[in-house]
C-alpha cells in the first residue's frame, strides 16, 4: 500500500505545467469578444426571496409616465418582474416574481425607475435593461456652496446650445442628462468613468474643454495598436490651474514714516496762539469787536461773489466779426460784348450745317450737273 505522502506527490507530478504566454495577452481583452447572455439555464430554480425597490418621482413627471408607464411594464414583463405606477403618493415600485431567473435584473429595473424619476426619456432609460450598458446618477447639487455660481458651472458642463455635452456624448458612447441638481449618464462602464470625472472637475471649476481635449487625443491613440501598451502621458497636455487672486488695494495708502526715537512736538494750544497773536492781552470788549470785523468781511467777500455771479447773466456774449465780400479781380471780370458775339453767330450757324460759301458753290455745281443732262 502507498503512503498518502506518495499519492499527493504523484498528483502533483500529474498537473499539466502552465504554457508560457505573455502577461500582456493575459490581460487585453481581444476584439469583438462578448460576455454570453444570462439565460435561464444558468438559474433553473430561480430566485428563493422576492425583493422590490421604491423611488418617489416629482409632479412635473406624472403626466409623462402615466404615458409611457404600459411600455416600462411590458420591458419589465419581458424579465419576470413587476413594476407599479403610483399616483397618488407620487412613486413608482418593481418588485421580482416566482418567475425570475436573473438575480441581477432588480438592480437593473431600480435604476430604470430612476433614471425614469430623473426626466430621462423612456426610449434611453429601458437600454439600461442590456447586459453591456450601464448608469450613474452623479449629484452636483451640494458640490458649490453658492447658487448664481452653481446655475453658472451648470451651464458651462451644458454648453452654448449643448454643444459640449453633444461634444462629450460622442467622445464617451453615453447618453447625458442634465436635470436640476443630479447629471444621469447611460452607457459602457469607461465611459461612465469619464463623464463622471468630467462633471466633478467641472464644478470644481475646471472648464470641461481641457477635459475633452484629453478624451480627443486618447480615442487618437487607442487606433494605434503600438501604443496601446504604452503610456500615454507624453501625449496629454497638462493643464496647471491657475488662480490668482487679485488683492484689492484701498483707496487711501498709507505711508510709513522713518523711525525716529523723539517724540514729535507738542501742539499749540489756544492760549499759545493767543499770546503770539497778541489778543491774550485784549480786554473783551476788544476781542468781540475782532470777532464782529472778520464776520463783517466774510459777509462782503460773500455778497461780492454773489452779485459777480448774478451780473454774469447779462453780459452780452461776443460777436463774430462780418466778414466783408471780397471785390471780383480785373483778371476775373466777364467781358458781355463779346459772348454776345459768339452767341449769335452759334445762332446763325447750326451743328452740322454747311456755311454760305459753302451752299453757294454747291448750288452751282447741280446747275451745271442740269445742264449736262439736256
């Protein structure tokens, strides 16, 4: 008999040796290759528990999924689950059946009713249902503190007439929906990825152009099967964030004086200015007397400018100067007698007419012409 030592050691003699491949092939996909469909032969039995999800759906849906709400139902029948439409509490409930064989296509029908809750048509939301086609419901609403900066970087995620989502639909293969405060994609998995990186930067205030710049330059290089096991960083541009605040500077600067260690001098006071003056020694009668005199000359100084300010109004404002019309030169003076002259004789004489000496010797030459004919 065999110890089992000498058995296990015979097993292991055995096992076939592992072919010597590339990791590379190990880890590429190869093109065109499909995951099969989950059929009901991979689950005979079914499932053991039934399981159901809820999502309330605002008042502005109601009417559209009162619309569509037979068509959910019969995509979701398709699979073996149910699906209910709630008006009056305002939400919508799938929940599976004895019949269900797919353990995964409850958490497909959640996300359905979401992505339906979330204003994103009927036609887009049930390719959620596919096996290679997936969803992300990104929340952007606590993201930016304030609003009018909010409703701004929105905006620039949405482009001048959704120019940069169309931009960015194309680049990812999926399908964007922006909606208050929530952006609902549909799609492969790496180009969820990229959408979701696309809108956190873009309300981290990083303009979505640089992002699909980079998404540009990589579907370039995924063309090139040499460079598909490389790295591309050589290729993307790098964009450095810059962002300089402005210090305001205020209206009135102060200048620092030079360090002194002496104290400045002490002010005068009123009775300092007094004895310089001279009115100290004034008796009181003297000082209101002061007082009355310069009160007395302000008043003049004041009325004086007053009625300088007055007399403005009629001062006659300065005329131009006539100017005198200038005397017609010898040089330029018309001479009557002699374009009478000319006058009469273009009178006399039409354009293209023949002169009198001319029609004389004309006249004579058919006389003589006559006379040769007899």
């Amino acid at each position: 008999m065999a110890s089992p030592a000498e058995c296990s050691g015979a097993v292991r003699r055995q096992k076939p040796k592992p072919e010597n491949r590339d990791e590379s092939e190990l880890l590429t996909v190869p093109d065109g290759w499909k995951e099969p469909a989950f059929s009901k032969e991979d689950n005979p039995r079914g499932l053991l528990e039934e399981s159901s999800f809820a999502t309330l759906f605002p008042k502005y849906r109601e009417a559209y999924l009162k619309e569509c709400w037979p068509l959910v139902q019969k995509a979701l029948n398709e699979h073996h689950v149910n699906a209910t439409l709630d008006l009056i509490e305002g939400s919508m409930t799938v929940c599976t059946t004895k019949k269900t064989f797919d353990p995964y296509i409850i958490i497909r029908a959640r996300d359905l009713i979401k992505l339906l809750a979330r204003s994103v048509s009927f036609e887009q939301a049930v390719r959620i249902l596919q096996d290679d086609v997936a969803c992300d419901i990104i929340k952007i609403g606590s993201l930016v503190r304030n609003k009018e900066r909010f409703v701004k970087r929105r905006q620039r995620l949405i482009g001048p007439k959704g120019s940069t989502l169309k931009a960015l639909e194309l680049l990812t293969n999926c399908y964007i929906m922006v909606q208050g405060n929530t952006v609902s994609a549909i799609g492969p998995f790496s180009g969820l990825k990229e959408v979701r990186k696309v809108v956190l930067d873009t309300m981290k205030n990083i303009h979505p152009i640089y992002n699909i710049k980079t998404l540009m330059i990589k579907r370039e290089l995924a063309k090139d099967s040499e460079l598909r096991s490389q790295s591309w960083e050589r290729f993307l541009p790098q964009f450095k964030h810059k962002n300089v605040n402005k210090r305001k500077e205020p209206k009135k600067k102060t200048t620092k004086k030079e360090y002194t260690p002496f104290p400045p001098p002490q002010p005068e006071s009123q009775i300092d200015k007094e004895l310089a003056s001279g009115e100290y020694f004034l008796k009181s009668s003297q000082k209101k007397r002061q007082k009355m005199e310069a009160i007395k000359a302000k008043q003049a100084e004041a009325l004086s400018k007053r009625q300088e300010e007055r007399n403005k109004a009629f001062i006659p404002p300065k005329e131009k100067p006539v100017v005198k019309p200038k005397e017609a030169s010898t040089e330029t003076k018309i001479d009557v007698a002699t374009i009478k002259e000319k006058v009469k004789k273009a009178k006399s004489k039409k354009l293209g007419a023949l002169t009198a000496e001319e029609v004389k010797l004309k006249m004579e030459a058919d006389e003589k012409k006559k006379k040769k004919k007899k």
